[in-house]
C-alpha cells in the first residue's frame, strides 16, 4: 500500500528532571504521545517507533525548570497519504449514495456516489447493501470488504480521507489481486474476450442452418468426386 514510509529522525527529548533515573522510560512516555496522531514536522501520522539513544550525556537547560536533552535517532513508521496514491481499508459503512472505509484501524475514509465508476450498480440482497460489478459478478464490495482506493484528498486535522473509485485498478483487493494486473488491463482485455465470445456466439445462433447446409453440399462434392474417379 502507497502512503507508508519509514523516516530517520535526529531528536531531542527534554526531560524532567524528576525522571533523571528513568531516561528510556521518559523518552518512550514522550514518544508514545506521537502515536496516531498527525506531525506537521514529520507531514504523517507516526505508527510506530525503533529508538537509538545516540549518548548517555544530556545538556541542562536553563530556566525556571532545569529540564535536561538527550539526543537519540529514532526510526519512525508513518502513514502519509498524498492525493493520488493507492491505499487500501475495509468497508465498515455502505449505502445508495457513498461507501465508508477505515484505513489501519484508525483513519476514516469515504467515496461518494460520483466518485465510483458506473460499472457498479447498488443492489439490495438480503436486507444487505452491495455494489456489484456489471462487467464480473465476483466482484462485490460490501461490509467487510477489503479495499483499494485513489485519494483524491486529506484532511490531516480529521484525519479523514476523500478517496475514489474511478480508476480501474481500484475495488475490492481479493478481486482484484486474482483477476487484474496493477493498472487494470488484464480485465479490460477479460472484457473484450468476452464481448468477442458473445459477437462469435451470435453469429453462430443467428443462422446456424447454413453451417448445415456447407458440411452437407461439402459431402456431396467429395461424393461427386469419387464417382468420377472410379468410372
């Protein structure tokens, strides 16, 4: 999935000097707090955390509070989407007029009516809200449906995407990941096969006395023509 990158960091943690004796402790406490949360330094959301105290000396600073720095190297695990990548969440909301995702457990997302291809029709089966597929029906997004989708947009406060399923290489991942390549084409030449098959098909039911009556004036040359030889 677009939108996860690992960054290295040069950091500073201050601590209270209360927590001289429990540094690693205080460092991981302060670090903790960046967790799922978007960092306008980092422009992401930080997932996760590997620490790497760079020295066991630390700089007082001067003030009202002594607080002292420690200096570390972290490596951070963030979540950054940009408008026009592809992520992937699961379908947690459907309805008629959008479909509502949740990207790793944490971020919302939403496509609206306008933003899903006219290749999926809503349908209601079971009490059960789905948008199924005109051209392949195995492919069905519904709740529970893992996802692929394009960011048209983000809202870092909310942490809420916009997102879309115009193209051709988004949907549903299990589909997906089976029957099309990563831009799609494999299913559009899966298309055409089968509107060829249909055209071939049609050709044949049209008239189909006429492959009849071929073989059979076929047979009778073939016939004509051993007579002759052997007279």
């Amino acid at each position: 999935m677009e939108g996860l990158v690992v960054a290295e960091a040069d950091l500073t943690v201050y601590i209270h000097p209360s927590m001289a004796n429990k540094v690693r402790r205080a460092i991981l406490s302060q670090l903790s707090g960046l967790l799922f949360t978007y960092d306008e330094v980092f422009e992401g959301v930080v997932l996760a955390y590997e620490v790497h105290i760079r020295s066991r000396s630390a700089k007082v600073l001067p003030g009202l509070t002594p607080y002292f720095g420690v200096k570390l190297r972290a490596n951070l695990l963030m979540f950054s989407p940009k408008p026009d990548m592809l992520i992937e969440g699961k379908v947690v909301k459907l309805g008629r007029e959008s479909i509502h995702a949740i990207v790793l457990g944490f971020a919302s997302a939403a496509i609206m009516l306008e933003d899903i291809r006219e290749e999926f029709n809503y349908r209601i089966k079971h009490g059960l809200g789905t948008f199924a597929s005109k051209h392949h029906k195995q492919h069905k997004i519904k709740v529970g449906t893992i996802v692929r989708f394009l960011v048209k947009s983000v809202d870092e406060e909310m942490l809420h995407i916009s997102g879309s399923f115009v193209p051709p290489n988004t949907g549903c991942i299990y589909w997906l990941s089976k029957y099309s390549t990563e831009d799609g084409s494999q299913f559009a030449r899966g298309i055409k096969r089968h509107q060829s098959d249909n055209v071939d098909n049609n050709v044949i039911e049209q008239d189909p006395s006429s492959l009849g009556q071929d073989s059979l004036l076929r047979k009778r040359r073939r016939l004509h023509k051993s007579r002759t030889l052997q007279d």
